[in-house]
C-alpha cells in the first residue's frame, strides 16, 4: 500500500513538472502565472487569492493542432487589456456585444505581442485556423474569419483572405442567383424558379 502510495506521488510529481515545463516561460512573456488544471474552455484567464492567473488545460495544450502559443498570449491579452477587473468582467455582462470586442481587443493583443517575437509561422497557422472557421457568429463570439483578421492586422502578418470569405451567389444548372444572408463557400443553397427550388452550391 505504501508502495502503491509512493508511485502514485511520484506520477503525479512528473506531470506537475510536465505540466510546468508546458507552461515554462509564460510567467517572464506574460508577467502572469499559469497554472495547469483541468479546464472546460482550454484557457481562461481569472483572479485568485493571489492575483491574475491563466488556467490552461494541460491534456488539450498537449494538442499540437492547435496554438498552445497563441492561446495563452490571448489569456494573457484578457488581463492586459483590463477585462478580468471588476469592471471589465461587468461590462462583460452588461453588454451581449462586450464579449465580441474583448476577444478580440484580446486577440489584437496577442497578434502584436507574438509578432514582436518573429513567431510568424505559429501567427500564419492560427490565421489559417480561425479564417478556416468561416464567417458565422459562435453565440456573442466573433466568427472565425473576424478573429483571423483582426490577428493578421494586428500582426502586420499578409494573408489572402479571399478563399475564406462567403460566398456572395448560389450557383445551379439553371443560372445563379445573389444570396441574401452570408454563407461559407461550397455550402448547398438554391435559388428560387418559376417550377420551383433549384439546388446548387455557393459560390
């Protein structure tokens, strides 16, 4: 039982240290403390009895597919920028629009942060994530395609935009028609006909 006690210790020991190695660095990039625990929104940026903290997800951070880089440096934004103070976490909820300007007022800051590091490949992938998103809201978040470029703005990083945008016509056998609210491209739409609905796809 002892000895079971001792592995058991000791495993959690190596991912302590794991986890802290993950995280190492932030605390001199961000001037914040992150902590590595389970967390149901990957990162998030919060207040302890100790002051700003980022909880970050240790499992999901492992996911090379996504900017461990980046999501960090958002979190940190989140503080920088004043939105995890009383007032900003009230504006927050007083306002459905306030969560769309502090992601990306947070995503401005992280773009400008990580360029001054010459990151330009994490920044061009994180781009290419968030565009790939499409043009569609996530609640009272902004879509993926506004977050991709307000990063690449703020960064000064070039990026052609143009095969994520919506699409602007639905394209049938028949002929094509305008759409009247944005959808992504390749999407199923129709246009409208004497003999009915004609299916096609965006375009």
């Amino acid at each position: 039982m002892i000895k079971r006690f001792c592995w058991i210790v000791v495993l959690l020991s190596l991912s302590a240290a794991s986890h802290a190695q993950m995280f190492a660095g932030w605390d001199a990039f961000c001037g914040i403390r992150v902590i590595g625990v389970p967390n149901p929104q990957i990162a998030s940026a919060a207040m302890d009895s100790s002051g700003p903290v980022i909880y970050a997800d240790p499992g999901v951070m492992a996911n090379w597919t996504m900017s461990r880089v980046f999501t960090l440096a958002h979190e940190c934004g989140h503080h920088r920028k004043g939105h995890v103070t009383p007032q900003g976490m009230w504006f927050r909820n007083q306002q459905f629009w306030a969560t769309r300007a502090q992601e990306l007022e947070a995503d401005c800051w992280a773009a400008e942060a990580l360029s001054q590091t010459r990151d330009y490949a994490d920044l061009k992938r994180t781009i290419h994530q968030f565009a790939s998103q499409g043009p569609l809201m996530q609640g009272n978040y902004p879509s993926g395609l506004e977050r991709a470029q307000t990063i690449a703005r703020c960064a000064g990083v070039p990026f052609d935009f143009s095969p994520y945008l919506p699409a602007s016509a639905c394209a049938t056998p028949t002929g094509s028609c305008h759409l009247t609210a944005p959808l992504p491209r390749n999407a199923a739409c129709f246009c409208p006909s004497p003999r009915g609905p004609v299916n096609g796809v965006t375009r």
